[in-house]
C-alpha cells in the first residue's frame, strides 16, 4: 500500500510567504517601504494619528545620521497610552473606520465566490490614521485593510507585520515592536551592523534576517544604538 507522503510545511509556508510578498510588491509596498525616508514619514505620521497634526517641516525633517543620538517616534508604551490594541489599524485610513469593500488580489481566493459578488460584501476595517492615502501610502492601507472572501485577515496581518519591521530597521520604530508575521528581505543599518560582524553562518545555522527577528528587543536596540547614539531626538 502506497502511504501519501506528509505535507512539505516549510515548503508550503514559504510559497505562501512569496505569494504575499508579490502581493505586496504589486501594491508598491515593498518598493515604497525600501526607502528609509518613507519609513520616516509613515511612521511620524501614525505616531500622531493625524496629518493634520503634522506641520511640513516635521514631515520633510531627514532622517536622523548616524550618531545623531537616535529616538524611536513609534514606540509601545505611546501606543498603550492611545490605547491602541490592533496595531493593523496604525496603517489603515482613519476614514475606512465604519466599513469598505474588499479588494480580492488575483492571486487569493478559493474560487468558490466570484470577484463581483466578492467585492459586494462589506467587510469592516478599525482606520486609526488620517492621512495615509494623502502621503502617498494608498498601497499599504489597502493591504492592511484586506480582508479575503472568507472573511480572513491573513495577509493584511502579514503586511502589518511587514511594515512594523520595516520602521523597526529604519530606527523609526522601537524594538518591541517588531512583527511576529512576515519579515521583509530588506534590512536597515542596525542589520547591516549585525551581519557585518556579529552574524555567523556556520553557529546559527539560519537565514540571516531568520536570525536577527529572533534576537530579543533588548539587542536590537543595542545595535540601533550603536549606529545611531542615545539620548538625542528625532
């Protein structure tokens, strides 16, 4: 008797982890993302949770240089202070707050609804920020906002997760803060302080960017320190 051979678990996952990133590469995530000024942007922005609160000198303010004296503006304890429990709800418009329809990417779905009728369910969605789509993150709010035609927030969590990582490695975001999901391939300074000289192929046995998500908060901040000094503000 031929027994069916068990599920390849990593290998599904990482299929799923590329289906998501080409999503989010269609999107303009992942470009946008890439640059170390957008992340400073957005993560000014959902830090105050308004652009109205936000003058153009602080939104055009460049990034900090190194040993400037580097200062998270996004960190846990001003989130806990909002009372902000969802953190997806950082990087969707404050607008979308009541309900929206659901985008369905062609690259998701069961094929048991079409796109038509899929589209026609209204699916809610917690925006906790003005101003998104006015900087130009229309893209991003799209994939946080997603929500697929059973009703499943998966890809919107991974793209939160993206997106917290992100501002994580540009220095814009405090540690803690790293997501747990999906890890973009892209690193900051921090990482490249790391791999440069700490990362060892042969003792971790890891991707390099496997190996500093699994690094505690504490450490991050410690290289992110040693690129951009303490105590300064940003």
């Amino acid at each position: 008797m031929n027994r069916k051979a068990p599920p390849d678990i990593a290998a599904q996952e990482e299929q799923e982890r590329q289906r998501v990133l080409g999503w989010l590469e269609e999107l303009g995530v992942v470009s946008l993302l890439s640059e170390a000024e957008s992340c400073w942007r957005l993560g000014r922005l959902v830090a105050v949770g308004d652009i109205s609160e936000l003058s153009e000198q602080e939104l055009r303010r460049p990034v900090p240089a190194p040993g400037s004296g580097w200062r998270p503006v996004l960190t846990q304890r001003l989130l806990s202070d909002r009372g902000v429990s969802d953190h997806g709800g950082l990087f969707v418009e404050a607008s979308l707050r009541a309900h929206r329809r659901a985008a369905i990417p062609a690259t998701r779905g069961s094929g048991s609804e079409s796109a038509a009728a899929a589209a026609k369910r209204c699916v809610a969605a917690v925006g906790l920020t003005r101003g998104l789509v006015n900087l130009g993150f229309g893209g991003l709010v799209e994939a946080c906002s997603y929500v697929d035609v059973d009703g499943c927030r998966a890809w919107a969590h991974e793209a939160v997760s993206y997106a917290k990582c992100r501002l994580v490695d540009e220095g814009v975001a405090s540690s803690e803060l790293w997501g747990k999901l999906l890890v973009p391939e892209l690193g900051g300074a921090a990482y490249e302080h790391y791999l440069r000289y700490d990362y060892d192929a042969v003792m971790t046995r890891l991707h390099p960017r496997v190996a500093w998500s699994k690094l505690a908060p504490r450490v991050k901040t410690q290289y992110q320190v040693v690129i951009w000094g303490s105590g300064g503000s940003v």
